[in-house]
C-alpha cells in the first residue's frame, strides 16, 4: 500500500503543463475537511495539495499555499477549525512550483501576513514562475518579505519553525521543522525529481547534486512525524482515517522518515540513471 502510494506521489509532484488540463486541476482542489494533526500543527489544504497552520497565542504561521484557485479554500478551512485570517502573520513556502505557490499573492492579501521564503526561491516566487522550468504553469507573483538561510529559526510566540535548505526539487527548496506536544515534525520537500533534468539544465546545472546531498541531509535528520506537501506522499486519508477511529498517535512514526528516504534515494538513483547521470 505504502509503495503504491509513494509510486503514486512520484507521478505527481508536478505535472508537465500539457497534463495541466482542467481534470487534474480540479481533483488536487477538491475541498478536504482541516483537522488537527498533532498539538498545534493542523491539517488546512485540499484535497490533494497539503496545507499546515501551526497556531499560538502570538499568531499563527501559514506553510504553503496551493494553485491560485486552492487560496479560498485555505482561508475557509483555517476560518473552519476557529482561527482568524488576520491572526496568520507570515506564509512559508516549501517550494516554488505552481502547484505550491499558486494562492501565496491571494493568501497574503486575505491575511495580511509576511511571506518568507528561501534566496534561491525568491527569484520565482516575486516572477510568479519556476524560471528554469518552462514546462510547469506559472501563477500569481508574491513579494517576499523575509529570506531566510539555511538553519535560521522563525520564532513568533513559543513557535519555533526551524530552516533547513534542501535543494533539488527547486534551488531553494526548504524543510521546515517544529515541535509540537513534545514531537519532532518534519514538513520534507525535495524527495522526488517530478521531472527536474539532472543534467544539461543552464538554469540549475547543479541539479542532481543538491538531490544528493539534500536526501543524504534529510536521512540524517530524525522526526517522528512526517508530513509533506503532497498528501497521497505520505498516506493522509490512511492516518486521518486511523485518528477518527481513536489513534490519537495516527501520525507518530519515528521511522518513517527514514523509510521515505530511503525510498527517495532508490527512486532518485533509478532516474538519474535513466537520464545518464552518474
């Protein structure tokens, strides 16, 4: 089940912009009902696009932001479990692709928070496209308000939101890490190459090195909850389900990180062969 999933996560993180059509769109934004993960990180996305709200009495942070069309539905899901737009002051970002970036310029008027985000991703977030990608869409562009650089620590009340620059799936690919009721928590990014050329790219030559060095620094890390920005990558609906039903730990599992990983290394091999990459 977790292969077919992690397979099926692979296909789609992100789609070539010929498979960009209306279908695709519409089912990564079919609404998704928020619920609490664990503590103070709460699930906010759709359907197929993850969203987190980690919430304090200081204000709350918002992590990624969805197509363009997803923003309305963030900002209703975040209304739905009892917090306030205004209340959200900054925006994190995982990555600058379409699918992630899209609702940010929305998001940020709606709630009047500070976006931040990574040197090596501002470029495409403030042009509103991944510039060495041409294939991918583009979407609204969003000022950044705040860069942060590898292992700088976003603090605002007792939230601590750690920086962990993880390049690969884009130049400035960030995971971000928290604690929440005495849990380590991981938001991973850069675990697949969602057809990133791992050579002969101008835009990004270094490519297929920052995979490898992002995957062996993620592998290094620990976490005992996992989250990403792709549900089906690391069995939303199973664990929600699991957590209704009364598993209140549904989402604690110190090893799998290093099983995603691990499987991240495998799949990042076999395309780099594939693309004759050594």
């Amino acid at each position: 089940m977790i292969r077919s999933l992690f397979a099926a996560a692979l296909l789609l993180l992100p789609v070539p912009a010929a498979a960009q059509d209306a279908q695709q769109r519409i089912a990564w934004n079919r609404p998704a009902q928020p619920f609490t993960v664990i503590g103070n990180v709460h699930y906010v996305g759709t359907d197929g696009l993850s969203a987190f709200l980690v919430t304090g009495p200081a204000g709350h942070v918002l992590i990624d932001g969805g197509l363009p069309e997803s923003a309305p539905l963030i900002a209703a899901n975040i209304r739905t479990l009892g917090f306030e737009l205004k209340d959200v002051k900054y925006i994190l970002i995982n990555h600058a692709h379409f699918d992630h970036s899209g609702g940010l310029a929305e998001l940020k008027r709606l709630t009047g928070a500070k976006l931040v985000a990574s040197a090596g991703d501002r470029g495409d977030l403030e042009a509103g496209r991944t510039r060495n990608r041409p294939e991918l869409d583009g979407f609204p562009p969003v000022k950044v308000d705040r860069v942060i650089r590898d292992g700088d620590v976003l603090r605002l009340g007792p939230i601590a939101l750690t920086a962990h620059m993880t390049p690969g799936h884009t130049k400035g690919a960030t995971t971000w890490t928290t604690v929440a009721d005495g849990r380590r928590v991981i938001f991973a990014t850069s675990l697949t190459v969602a057809g990133q050329k791992l050579a002969g790219d101008p835009g990004y030559p270094q490519a297929a090195a920052d995979f490898r060095r992002t995957l062996a620094r993620v592998g290094a890390m620990g976490a005992d909850v996992f989250l990403n920005f792709h549900p089906e990558f690391f069995d939303l609906k199973g664990k929600r389900a699991a957590q209704v039903a009364g598993r209140r730990d549904a989402f604690i599992d110190a090893g799998e990180l290093p099983r995603q990983v691990a499987r991240a290394k495998a799949g990042f091999e076999a395309e780099a062969r594939r693309q004759g990459v050594r």
